[in-house]
C-alpha cells in the first residue's frame, strides 16, 4: 500500500511540476511579445529589436480590389519606423487568444486593435512564431492580418 501511495504523490507532484513549467513557458512568451508592442509604444527600436530572432521574417496578409496578396516586409524597415520621430504613439492593442508550445516551439495568436494616438487605424489578427534560443524566446515569424471593419 506504502508504493501505490508514494507512486501516486510522485505522479500527483510531477503534474504539479509540469503545471507550472508550461504556466512560466507561457508567462515567458507572453512577457516577449508584450515587450515588442510596448516598444512600439514607446518609439524604443532597441526594445522591439530584442525580441527578434536572427532573420526573422515578417509578412502581412492584405486585400486590394479583392486580391489577396501576402506582402514581405523587412524587420529592418519596421524597427526605422518605430525610431523615426513622430507624433502620435503608435499603440496595438492585443488580446492574447492561444498560446502553444512544445519544447523550444512557440505558436502564438494575438487578436488586435491598433491605434495611432488616440484614433483607431485598423485591426486584425497577429499570428507568432517563437523559438527557444539560448534559454530566451526570440520571435522569428510574424504574419497579420488588417481590416477596418468587423473590429468588435
């Protein structure tokens, strides 16, 4: 009887333990992404660039005249337009929809409305991937999706 119980805690606390390496896995993916958009908050192009994988590949997905086109944007291109002066604070808001990850893999799913100052611009659908390097989550994809409407 003494080994079903001890059998049972050990598997019982290995749960337990696992429960809460895959809750500060998520908490850690979670607080890299947020360091990204609150780089853009704050026009920080160092802070947003620390969250980037080495080649990392953006891409947005966009519909013109009912085309739909996946259009590549270099990381480069985006990290001058956070540090270039301007106005307005550059502010998207996400809400954290799903979160997987298996091992060093990280897929992410963020819904979003993004602002410029106070004003609306557009919303849509932020779709990460992360990867595990050097014991740090570093976003190595990006892809979007941007709409103005059917943003409730």
């Amino acid at each position: 009887m003494k080994i079903i119980l001890t059998l049972a805690a050990i598997l019982f606390s290995t749960g337990i333990l696992s429960a809460q390496v895959k809750n500060s896995e998520t908490e850690s993916v979670k607080k890299v992404i947020n360091q990204l958009f609150e780089g853009m908050r704050k026009g920080d192009s160092s802070m947003v660039s620390s969250t980037f994988s080495k080649g990392m590949i953006m891409q947005t997905i966009s519909k013109r005249q009912g085309q739909i086109n996946v259009v590549r944007y270099e990381p480069l291109n985006f990290l001058k337009s956070i540090a270039t002066p301007h106005s307005e604070v550059y502010d998207e808001r996400i809400t954290f929809d799903e979160i997987l990850i298996d091992a060093e893999l990280a897929s992410v799913w963020t819904s979003y409305k993004f602002y410029v100052g106070d004003k609306f611009s557009h919303c849509g659908v932020n779709s990460f991937q992360l990867v595990k390097q050097d014991n740090k989550w570093k976003i190595v994809y990006l892809i979007d999706t941007r709409r103005k409407e059917n943003c409730d």
